[in-house]
C-alpha cells in the first residue's frame, strides 16, 4: 500500500494516464500529419475561391474537372499543351494530360482519416474505462475508490466528447 492506496491501483491509475496521454497524443499527430501532407500536395499552387481554380507556380490555372461526390474528392486540371511546354513540368508532374490536384471536400474533422484515428483514441479510452471499473470492483476502499473515480470522470469526459465526433453523421458539402 502507497498512502492507503493499493499498489495494482497506482499502477492500473498510471497506466490509465499513460493510455490517456497516448489517445490525446494520437489526436494532435493525427491532425498535424494530415495538414502537413495537405499543404505539401499543394505546395506552391494558389487558390481562387471565386474562380474555383488553382494557379500553379508557373501561372497556370488548374479548373475543376471531375468532382466525386460520393469520395467527397474534386479533380482539377491543367491544360496539358500547357504542362507539356512547361520549364517546370520535371518537377511538377509526370503525366502528358497535365497536372492533376486533388482537394477534399471534407475538411480534417469530417473526414474517414479522422474517424479511423478516433477510433483507435476510443479503443484506448475504453481499454482505460474498463480497467478502472475493474479496479473499482476489485478495491473499494475510501482511498483506492478515490483514485480510480478521480481518473475515471476525465476518462469518461474524453470518451464522451470522442465518441460524439465520431457518431456525428458528415454533412453533404
């Protein structure tokens, strides 16, 4: 015993905040890679909102081509004449038809990348709940009781707040 709390209960309450730590962890890197590879994929190119077009570096508008709606995905294109005589085509594209760029319509929070990485933040919190639970049952001394409701009620917040986001239905954009 630590300070009238039982030893499994320090330890179950340090690996319930380390499992906490990982979720929040998951979430933030999760987030962060997902808007760096953004705004790599469209690195030097320019948007027009009211044009709906892309400039590349070199000057040359990309217009919508292709929008799917069901993948949430729209394609715009450059003319390939364009690409084709282009000074930085090496560097920009491969392709003969002209550069392809790709921009969703979901943003971070709607989209299937972020419902998988919030499901395994969920997994992790319910793996924290319900060792909590377990060792609520198992110790139910004033002290050990403390302890695990104390971990317990952010866990349970977290969780809430998570499976929320996650249940949301996409709005049709």
């Amino acid at each position: 015993m630590i300070s009238g709390v039982h030893i499994e209960v320090v330890l179950a309450a340090t690996y319930v905040v380390f499992l906490f730590a990982v979720a929040f962890a998951l979430e933030l890197l999760a987030r962060h890679s997902h808007q760096r590879s953004e705004s790599y994929r469209k690195s030097g190119f320019i948007y027009f909102r009211e044009l709906d077009a892309w400039e590349c570096p070199a000057g040359q508008q990309l217009l919508r081509h292709q929008t799917d709606f069901q993948r949430k995905i729209v394609h715009y294109r450059a003319p390939a004449a364009a690409c084709n005589r282009c000074a930085l085509k090496n560097n920009c594209t491969d392709s003969n038809e002209g550069r392809l760029l790709t921009s969703h319509l979901d943003s971070w929070i709607e989209s299937e990348l972020r419902r998988f990485h919030r499901g395994i933040s969920l997994a992790l919190l319910l793996l924290a709940t319900i060792l909590l639970v377990t060792e609520m049952v198992r110790y139910s001394a004033q002290y050990d009781l403390l302890v695990s409701v104390g971990l317990l009620l952010p866990v349970s917040i977290a969780e809430t707040k998570l499976l929320a986001s996650f249940l949301s239905p996409k709005r049709d954009g």
